[in-house]
C-alpha cells in the first residue's frame, strides 16, 4: 500500500510547488509594482490624506497568525489529542464498528445524506465516502494493508497540502485585486510628498490630479508603491483564512471529544479566539490608517470564502471515521482478568 501513495503524494507535492512557485512569482512582481495600475487623486481630498502611522500588527506576525497558527493548532489536534489514539484503533468490518463514535465528526452534509439513505446509518455508514477520483485521494485512500499510524500521518500531511494550497490562493487572489483596482491608501498623501509646483503639472476639474503626473511624487518610491495597494487588504484575507481554518480544524476534531474531556467552555472559547484573532487583526489595519473599511469587508470575505473552500476537500474528517474501517479496542474490564 506504502508503495502505492508514494506516486500520488509525490505528483501532488510537485502541483503544490507549482502553485507556490506561481505566488511567489506573482509577489516579487507584486512588491516591484510592474504591472500596478496608476491611479489618480483629488487635490485635497481628506480621505486619502491621513497621517502614516507604524504598523499595530507588522507583516511578519500576521504571517505567523495567518500560516503558523492553524499548522500548531493541527500538530496539537494530531499529537495531543487524536495521537492518544493512535494505537487505539483496531481493523474490523463496517458491520462491527462503533458506527455512532464514527459518525461522531462526519461532517454535517454527509450525515444528512446517511440519514435519508434507503438504509439506516447504522447499517449504511459509507453513504458520502470520498470518491478514489476525487483530488488528493491518498489522503482518504482505505486498504486492508494500511495500518492506524499510516493511515493517520497521511491525513495529516493531507491536511497540511490543503492548508498551503488555499494560502497560495488566497495570496495570489488578494495580490491580483490590489494591482488591477490599486486603490490610494488613506495615507497616500503622506507617502507620496507630492510637488505641486512642478512645471508640468496640469490640474484638472475640482482638483483632479491625473495618474500620468505620479512622477510628482516625491517620497520613497517603495513607500508610493505601497500606498497604491489599498484593495482589498491582505492581512485581512490571510488573517480570517488561518483564522477560519483554525476554527474548523478545532470544530470538526475535536467538538464532541472535548465536550467529554475538558468541558463544554474550552473548545467554543478557542473557536471563537481564532476568529476574533483574524478579526482583531484585520481591523487594525484601519486603526494604523493602512486600509478603509470596505478593504477590510473584502480581504475578510475572500479569507473566509477561501477556507470554507476547503471543505470541498474533505480534510477534516479521515476516512477510518467516514466509513468505519477503524474502530476503538474496547478496553478489557479489571474484573475479567485472570488473578
């Protein structure tokens, strides 16, 4: 079976180098501004003319937030909680699984499916397993071969493929709508420094200030590229997408688990701290004067519609919980032991 995964994981490892690659290109033209649109101003317009104030949240936390934070939240999942489990788990036919544990994280679309099934759930626990054809199926892939430590460590680089995968997508969604629309930031005006005096300026109606004339701008040049990035804001969609997943992955995991284990609090309370993260971390691009609100409105709805996205996925619930090929060993009683 190990054999059989190796071609797979390795053919989709090379599609996600791909893609990352194709981001990585798309942000060094992004930072160089190349192919930035140049847009023009009112002369006195308030609304872009406010003061250039240092960062709440600087680059380099919001990545680790972005990124970092939903790949801890999954090594925890992994090794805290379901790798307890690990050598908890026994091969047996459907019929003679746990079927209620089973169905316990399938998500709701497919329970629904099994609910409504000629059959009952309990005798038809495989209604709404993944597809061999479906994108990524060695991270689903069932086989007899397969042992529970296999099986699991392959979910899991699964999970972390999807992970990168919907980063690169948003990244590169975000960065393609701020070089088409560049809108001015709220504290262009600053960053610009513009010379109004210079001899081939021409004014126009109400003030209008032409994108053609941007070389009266008198500032650092990387600071002016940067004040033509407004929309929509990328700490926004990469803070709600990690955000978001973060919120899934703890949903999906370990919902049922942790309301028998740590409480009915703990678990709620960190679904809702991962997205009141993304959210404080989003709006603080407004306090800093870096984005208007409607780019924060934006970057957030294309992070979150990014990591909803992953769902089509299936990464959240593994295969052995899908269809019942795993189930727990039933622990012996003390009592029943021989003395």
């Amino acid at each position: 079976m190990a054999n059989k995964m190796v071609f797979p994981i390795i053919r989709d490892f090379i599609i996600l180098l791909i893609v990352g690659a194709i981001t990585l290109a798309h942000q060094l033209d992004f930072r160089v501004g190349s192919n930035l649109h140049i847009r023009g101003w009112f002369r006195g317009d308030i609304t872009n003319s406010l003061p250039l104030k240092p960062d709440t949240v600087a680059p380099g936390p919001a990545a680790a937030f972005a990124f970092g934070y939903p790949l801890v939240v999954m090594i925890i999942l992994w090794f805290a909680i379901d790798g307890i489990l690990t050598n908890s788990f026994e091969k047996n036919d459907i019929e003679a699984s746990d079927v209620s544990e089973a169905l316990s994280s399938v998500p709701l679309l497919q329970r629904a499916a099994n609910n409504n099934s000629n059959t009952t759930s309990l005798s038809n626990p495989t209604v709404g397993v993944p597809d061999k054809r479906n994108v990524f199926n060695w991270g689903q892939h069932v086989s007899e071969e397969s042992t529970p430590r296999s099986r699991k460590c392959r979910f899991a680089l699964y999970q972390f493929f999807v992970l990168c995968l919907g980063m690169c997508f948003v990244i590169t969604v975000t960065t393609a709508i701020k070089l088409m629309v560049a809108r001015l930031r709220p504290d262009f005006i600053e960053r610009c420094k513009p010379d109004y005096s210079h001899p081939d300026l021409v004014i126009g109606l109400n003030g209008w200030i032409d994108g053609k004339y941007a070389f009266i701008c008198t500032g650092d040049e990387h600071e002016i590229i940067e004040g033509r990035k407004s929309f929509p804001s990328a700490h926004s969609s990469t803070a709600l997408y990690g955000g978001t997943v973060a919120a899934l992955l703890l949903y999906k995991r370990c919902w049922n688990r942790g309301t028998r284990s740590v409480g009915f609090i703990v678990i709620p309370f960190m679904i809702m701290a991962s997205i009141a993260g993304g959210l404080l971390i989003a709006t603080s691009r407004n306090w800093d004067n870096r984005h208007f609100a409607t780019d924060i409105c934006a970057g957030s709805i294309i992070g979150i519609l990014c990591a909803l996205w992953t769902l089509a996925f299936n990464c959240y619930t593994p295969s052995w919980e899908l269809d019942g090929s795993l189930s727990k060993v039933k622990e012996t009683p003390l009592s029943t032991l021989d003395v």
